[in-house]
C-alpha cells in the first residue's frame, strides 16, 4: 500500500477545513469499503481524515421521526430499541449486511457515500423516503435519498461535502415494509435485493414505494410499479403485471456474482414475495 497521512479532526469545522487544504484526500468512516479500494489500488488518496471522533456524527435521536448520525454503524441500527420498533425495514437491511465484525465498524453514512448499486441501507432509505443532510464549510443543504444517487461510486456530494445525518420521517402507522435479498451465500453482497412499502386501506393499495438493488447503476426507485399498485386491489393479475414491469425497469449487468438475466428474475420474484409478506397473504 502507498503511504499516506491521516488525521483525526475533533469537530466537523476541523474535518471540512483539512479537506479543503490537502489536494488528494479522503474521508474515511469503518474504512470497510475505502481500505478495500486503497489495497486494491482503485484508490491512491494522499491523505485520510477520519470522522470518527466527531462526536455529533454518531448519535440517534427519535424525534417524532429520527436522525441517524452518518457515523452510526450498522451494529448500532440493530441495537437500537426505538429504531427497530418504529423502522423494522431499516433493521431487516442491517442485519444483512455483511458479517458481525463488519457491522460493527461499517457506518450507515460510508454504506451510502460508497455508492455502491448493491448498497442494503440505501433500499429501505428509498422506500422510507429519507433525506440525507450534507454540510460543507459555508453551508448545510438537505437532499431526498431519490436524488443522491448518480451512478456507481458517484453522488451529488461535492468533494468538500460531508453527510452528517440521515433524516426519516415520523413512521406512518398504516404502512408495513419489508427487505429481500439474495446473495451467493449468507455473508455476501447482493446478488439482487429489494425493499417494499406498502400502505393499504380496505383492501386498496393507498401507497407503494419499491426500491431494488445490485440491478442498475445505482440503488433503483421502482416509480413505474409503484404508480401501477396505488389505487388499485391487489390481485393475482396485477401482482403478475407489476413483476413483468418490474423486470422491464432494471438494467442489470452479468458479473462474477450471476448474470443480468437472473437479476431480472430475482427482483420479478421478489415483488411478490415482498407483496405477500406483507399482506401476508398467497398470491399464486
Ligand atoms: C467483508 C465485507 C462484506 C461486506 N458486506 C456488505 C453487504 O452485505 N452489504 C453492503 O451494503 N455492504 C457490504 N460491505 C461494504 C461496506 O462494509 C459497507 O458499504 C459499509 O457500510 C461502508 O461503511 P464504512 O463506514 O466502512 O465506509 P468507508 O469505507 O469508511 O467509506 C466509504 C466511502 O464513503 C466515503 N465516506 C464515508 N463516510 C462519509 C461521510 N460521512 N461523508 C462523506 N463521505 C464519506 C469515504 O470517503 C469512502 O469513499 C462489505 C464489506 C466487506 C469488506
């Protein structure tokens, strides 16, 4: 590995302004993904500035809805009672992700800032409609998850940007949600995953919200199903149409982890077998 420095800013204000002043550097978080890619050599920044002793970064604060400090790692999420309780979807994305040990130093801000198309909390993020907030040195701005996204490993995060929070609306007590996701083996990334919300009144879907992953450039709204499900009943015809839709939507690719024909298939599985999870109900 090439050499290189690292900082440990105590304050945000200290973080943004090494950012500013060292051509070449790099925020690092649980480095999970970043160490990868510096050994690697896709990667060769001159300097780290870790966030990680900046307190603010890694709090929880349940506020009618919450925010999630970007530094908060995976293993918090999951030990968060109010969390869990008021977000079960966000939970079922964490505990998938990755192994005990890498959940333990991965952080919800890094998952997201990577890019990744696979990314597993950027699918109930999408569905739960999040914000994420982002601070430079002269400004803070708030962005919808739907917008974040640009492509595999871009964002709209400028260079001298930092994601401070993730902000959840209060949870809506009629809406249920639920993950998938299919990987090579238990402790792997994502093959094709999916997260679903639904809000039903009388047997009317009032509101749907479908995101997937690891099958288009980046972690895909599914807006064309979602239009299809809302105001209709929910149906063996129509769960048969939203899967086609579905299937027709993604662009996935064919890589080590499987072909892009078997991604479509998956995320075609997958909405109804999300719908029937959470209407807990067959719809063969
Ligand atoms: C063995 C293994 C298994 C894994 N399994 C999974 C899996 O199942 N699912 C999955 O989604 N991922 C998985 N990952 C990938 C990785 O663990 C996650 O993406 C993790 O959440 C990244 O967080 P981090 O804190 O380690 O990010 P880092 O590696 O520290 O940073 C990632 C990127 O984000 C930038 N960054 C980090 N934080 C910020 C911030 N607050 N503001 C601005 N930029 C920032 C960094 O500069 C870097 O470019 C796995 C990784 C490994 C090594």
């Amino acid at each position: 590995m090439r050499r290189f420095d690292y900082f440990r800013p105590k304050s945000l204000k200290e973080a943004l302004e090494l950012k500013k002043t060292i051509a070449g550097a790099k925020f690092i978080s649980g480095g999970t993904d970043l160490i990868v890619q510096i050994k690697n050599r896709e990667l060769k920044p001159s300097a780290l500035i870790s966030l990680r002793f900046i307190p603010e970064l890694a709090t929880i604060e349940i506020n009618g809805g919450a925010r999630i400090g970007a530094l908060v790692t995976i293993s918090d999420i999951l030990q968060h009672p109010e969390l869990g309780h008021n977000y079960p979807v966000l939970t079922e994305a964490a505990k998938s992700l990755g192994s005990v040990q890498i959940r333990n130093v991965a952080t919800i801000g890094g998952n997201l800032c990577n890019c990744s198309p696979c990314a597993d909390m950027a699918l109930p993020l999408l569905v739960l409609e999040a914000k994420v907030r982002l601070q430079s040195a002269k400004a803070s701005r708030e962005v919808p998850i739907s917008k974040f996204f640009k492509g595999p490993g871009e964002s709209c995060l400028a260079s001298n940007e930092i994601l401070t929070d993730i902000l959840l609306n209060p949870p809506h007590n009629k809406a249920k949600a639920t993950f998938l996701k299919k990987g090579r083996v238990k402790v792997d990334l994502a093959i094709a995953s999916l997260a679903l919300l639904l809000e039903m009144e009388g047997g009317i879907c009032r509101k749907a919200r479908i995101a997937a992953g690891s099958v288009a450039p980046i972690p895909l709204r599914l807006s064309k199903v979602e239009t299809l499900l809302e105001g209709a009943a929910v149906s063996e015809d129509l769960v048969s149409k939203a899967q086609h839709l579905a299937r027709e939507t993604v662009s996935p690719i064919t890589d080590v982890r499987a072909t892009e024909k078997y991604r479509r298939q998956i995320v075609g599985v997958y909405v109804k077998r999300g719908l029937e999870k959470i209407l807990g109900q067959s719809l063969a």
